[in-house]
C-alpha cells in the first residue's frame, strides 16, 4: 500500500509575468513555500499557457531551452536560465495512466517550460535539480479539467509535485505599471479574491467548476479562463483520494500584484 503520509500536496500558485522576480515580498513568499515542502523526486506542472489537445508533455531531455512565451519586456528577462533535469520516468507514468482511461499522450521535444513553469519554479526550487515536466490542457471545460487531475493523482504516490499554475485573478486591463505592485486592487478583484478564498477554502468543488454562475465579478476577473483552468487540474488530484475541505486546504500566499490576486493554495 502508498504511504499516503509521504504523498506530497498539491499546489496550485499564481505565476506572475517574468517581473516577478524582482518582486522581494512574492519571491521571499515563494521560496519559504518551496523550502517547507517536501522535497519531491519530480514536478508536474499544468500551465496556463499551454493549451494543446490532444493532451502532450514538454521535451523531457532537460536540455531544451525555456519558452519565453511573453513579449515587450527588457532583454534580462528573456536570458533567465532554469536548467531542471529531464523527466523521463515522469512521461512515462502520465503516459500509462492516461492510456488506462482510454487516452494517449502526445510528446513535444521541443518545447520547453513556458513562464508559467519556470517563473515560480525558480523561486521554489532554486537549485533547478528536481526533474520537471509540463503537461498541456487539451480544453478549458472545469469537468474534463478536474478528471484529468483525478487520473493523474496516482502520481502523488511515486512522490510526484504536481501544481497548477495560473492566476487568481487575470485581466489585464487592471494592470498598471504606474501604480505599483501594491496599489489597492480593483473592486471586481478583491471581491472575487475574498469569493475564492472561502469557496476553495471550505473545499467546494462544485462552486469552484461553477464559478461563472457562482463568483461575483467572475468575467471582469477571468475574461478568458485559461489562468482558472489549472486549478481544476489541482482540485481532481487533490480530491481523489477524499473530499476536500478547511483542514485539507491551506491558502498560503494572499494578497495583490499590480491589481491582480496571487492567491495560492497548498492541498493535502
């Protein structure tokens, strides 16, 4: 039988752009998350930058460059280096548990983690030695999303960190470089900040799939899901082996960046 008292959390973390990292307050955040964890013998991260059906999995050699999958910023951000290693053994688990419910996993070599992997993970884990790999959302809908977790929780028992990677609140019409990182948020997203916080805190999944009806300011936060999408990735993992609620949820990182929710959550 798995040793479920060894089985890693499941986290699922706001990302940032590339400048976060000069951000001190959300990296000294990151990296004491990072250091209280578990270490873990490889990473699986669901991005929100990667949409791609059927469902695939980055290069998995370790030696494939990053994917600066963002535009306009200064030239440092794009010669940020994180060299994890490759994650073979990983594709190989997604790849049987996939295929035992009828599904096969596509493999791209060359792509490379995008900012959504790499952003928080070098924060995280900054010694880039734990293996990683980056699975592709083949849709945005909440219940294919939450299976998907569920088929891939399995994983948590081979010692597997897998962490869905978006961000609380996304519309980026609110983001204000003039401001500041730490201006006051815009009503819409603290009101669907404080609306997460107690749905996803309390473990109610079913509000979570359902945001749409169920959240204030849900399409002024998401005008697009695709930064929402990866919590249900989380959700599913997390909820496979027993219904969540508080005393298995942990929201570990509040608060706002340039107007947007970096609230981040830790599953047991």
């Amino acid at each position: 039988m798995p040793d479920t008292a060894q089985r890693p959390p499941v986290l699922y973390l706001s990302h940032g752009a590339p400048p976060l990292a000069d951000d001190a307050t959300w990296t000294g955040q990151l990296g004491a998350w990072g250091a209280d964890l578990p270490r873990p013998a490889a990473v699986l991260v669901v991005s929100a930058h990667w949409e791609l059906a059927p469902v695939a999995v980055s290069a998995t050699s370790g030696n494939v460059p990053l994917l600066y999958d963002f535009w306009g910023f200064p030239q440092r951000y794009y010669e940020v280096t994180y060299d994890a290693p490759g994650a073979p053994r990983l594709a190989h688990s997604v790849a049987q548990l996939l295929a035992g419910a009828g599904e096969q996993l596509h493999q791209d070599p060359s792509r490379g983690l995008d900012h959504g992997a790499y952003v928080p993970l070098k924060e995280m884990f900054p010694e880039a030695d734990v293996p990683t790999l980056q699975l592709s959302m083949p849709t945005l809908d909440p219940r294919r999303l939450f299976e998907l977790g569920r088929r891939l929780a399995p994983l948590r028992d081979e010692n597997v960190l897998i962490v869905g990677s978006g961000f609380t609140t996304h519309n980026l019409a609110w983001f204000d470089p003039s401001a500041g990182p730490d201006a006051a948020p815009p009503t819409a997203s603290a009101e669907f900040d404080h609306w997460a916080a107690e749905a996803v805190g309390a473990g109610d999944v079913d509000a979570v799939l359902d945001f749409l009806v169920r959240a204030p300011a849900a399409v002024e936060a998401h005008p697009r899901t695709e930064h929402w999408a990866p919590l249900y990735v989380a959700l599913g993992a997390a909820s496979a082996s027993g219904a969540l609620s508080a005393d298995t949820v942990d929201s570990v990182i509040d608060g706002f960046w340039f107007g947007l929710s970096k609230r981040s959550w830790q599953f047991a």
